[in-house]
C-alpha cells in the first residue's frame, strides 16, 4: 500500500481530490498518513475531515517524522516550487495541483529535480484521462493524426477576486482556463512552434479573455477562445482528423458527453461514460483515473501522461499565450 502525505491539506482545490482518496483508501490503493497547512484552522479542519492525527505547520518536518512513499501539493503555483523540490528531494513521489508551476524554467527545475531523484510526478490535468477523450483521441488517431482542436472556456469571474500578484487567469488553481488550454496541446500533440493571440482586458483591469491561433510542432493547428466575462460556464472542444470529427462538452458537474462524425454522411455517434463502460462518467472518473495513472506508476516505475516533463510543453504554451515567451 501506498503511503501519502498532502501539503496545503486545507485548500479548496482539496474538494476534488477528497472523495477520490477516501474511496482509494477503502479499496486499499493508498493510505493518507500525514497532512500539513500552515494555517492553524484549515489545519484542524482538515484534520477532522480525512480523520487523520498525524498533522503538521511545517512541510519539513513531516517529511523527516512521517514515513511516505509519496506527496501531495495541494496550493496554488505561486508557494509550491521550494515545497515541491523539498519532496522530490527527500525521495518523494510527488502529485501537483494544475498549474503545475508558475513558468516553464520552474516546471523545469522540477522535472530536473524528479529525473535526478528518479521519482514519479503527476498534474492534475484530469480531463485528459476522460475515458471519453481517450477514446475520441484513439478514433481521430486510427485514421491519421489530429489536424486541429478547438478548445472553449467561458465563465463570469468579475464578481470574485482578479488573479493573485505574479499570477493570472491562466496560472489560477481553481479556475479552468488552464484545463482548455492542456486539451488543447494535448489533443494537437508537440510544441507550440507559432502563436497568434488577442489579450483582452473587457470590464477590468487585468486580461479577462484570450482568442489564439496556435500552430504546434505535430503539424496540427490549436485554436482557444477563453472569456471569463461570459455568463454560466461552458467548456467544450472540437477535435478532427482525416474524415473524422468529434465535438465535446463538459456539463457543470458532469464528465464529457461526445458526438462523433465518421465518413462523408453517416449520422453522429454519441460516445459517453454509459456507451463505453455503461457508467454515467462524472469529473470524479477522470479525477480518479489520475490518481489511479500515479498510484500505478509508483508501484511500475513508469511515468504518468501528465508528469512534469510531459507538461512543459503546456506552460511553454501557457507563456506564449500571456506574451511571455
């Protein structure tokens, strides 16, 4: 069994990791040993809630009292790098929140850190181990790579707080413009070689949309719309290939729900949680397939399809994206 720290235990973006770990650890996959926050109360809280007693202020010191096989960092981009390096050092296995860092030199450094320690590392760039993007990915690749993907992100955040000092709503952890933007690189495949982009600042003082035209290194071309003044939330893509084209959606609460075109005129085929696996798919199935994929690697000595390595390529985008690269 696999033994699991979580530091930032008390953090928001914690409420879709929970129910998750709590189910792997009736089933024996992993067991949380240790959680630390340096906030007293989250602390406490968090505590009572994953029903642990071994709790720590200080990162640090649970890494030398508490015997763990792997790490959970659990915080926004901006306070993990040191948390994070201190890890993979002490010979942790190491999971991230997305963002994974806060620029592509940091992920870098991490990705450094883990090869040299030989440890596994993950993002939790969940909607790629959708099982219905899994298997829209394998379809448009059975005929000849991904041509293009069109990826959607809209949601009203101009009533909340704007992006912490040094981040943006790119590098926000709880929002998921980030997530459209990983699909996007992850569908396409490669690097981002050629970007065209528009930055808006609609309503507020600091950029509340992006429309890019991205060309990648697989060939492929990306294109993302993401406006964050919209009202309700809607995420959804388009991916194609040689005579093949899928769109998908991602309802509020739910998994993706898929419609595939095949040939010159046959009809869409719906592709679901149900049709594939006869199981309504939720965000908690993707959730749980990345914990799986990191579970799994630990125990092989594998790597995970999102490790640190693997998700430079989406912070070289993210960069490009803010006008940084």
């Amino acid at each position: 069994m696999i033994k699991v720290g979580f530091v930032g235990a008390g953090s928001r973006a914690v409420g879709g990791h929970y129910p998750v770990v709590t189910a792997l650890q009736r089933e024996g996959a992993l067991r949380l040993e240790a959680i630390c926050d340096r906030d007293p109360e989250r602390l406490e809280l968090a505590g009572r809630r994953f029903e642990i007693g071994r709790r720590y202020a200080d990162h640090r010191r649970m890494l030398d009292e508490a015997d763990l096989d792997a790490v959970y960092v659990i915080m926004p981009p901006q306070f993990s790098l040191r948390i994070v390096l201190d890890c993979l050092e002490a010979g942790k296995h190491v999971l991230v929140e997305k963002p994974p860092a806060t620029s592509a030199a940091n992920l870098q450094t991490m990705a450094d850190a883990a090869r040299r320690n030989g440890r596994v590392t993950a993002v939790g760039f969940q909607r790629r181990y959708s099982p219905v993007a899994q298997e829209v990915r394998r379809r448009v690749a059975a005929r000849g790579p991904v041509t293009m993907c069109l990826g959607e992100f809209h949601k009203y955040k101009l009533a909340s707080n704007p992006p912490a000092p040094g981040a943006s709503l790119l590098l926000d952890h709880i929002d998921h413009v980030i997530h459209a933007v990983d699909f996007v690189r992850y569908m396409c495949g490669g690097e981002p070689v050629e970007t065209h982009i528009l930055r808006d600042r609609f309503f507020a003082d600091w950029t509340t949309c992006y429309s890019a035209l991205i060309r990648f290194s697989s060939g492929a071309v990306g294109a993302l719309l993401a406006n964050c003044t919209s009202a309700g939330r809607v995420q959804r893509f388009e991916v194609h290939g040689k005579g093949i084209g899928a769109a998908l959606e991602m309802p509020k609460g739910t998994g993706f729900v898929a419609k595939v075109w095949e040939g010159r005129s046959a009809p869409p085929q719906e592709v679901s949680g149900e049709t594939l696996a006869g199981a309504r798919e939720t965000d908690a199935t993707a959730t749980r397939a990345l914990h799986r994929s990191f579970l799994e690697a630990i125990e092989t000595g594998g790597e995970t399809p999102t490790s640190f390595e693997e998700c430079l390529g989406t912070m070289r985008l993210v960069e490009a994206l803010e006008g940084a690269a």
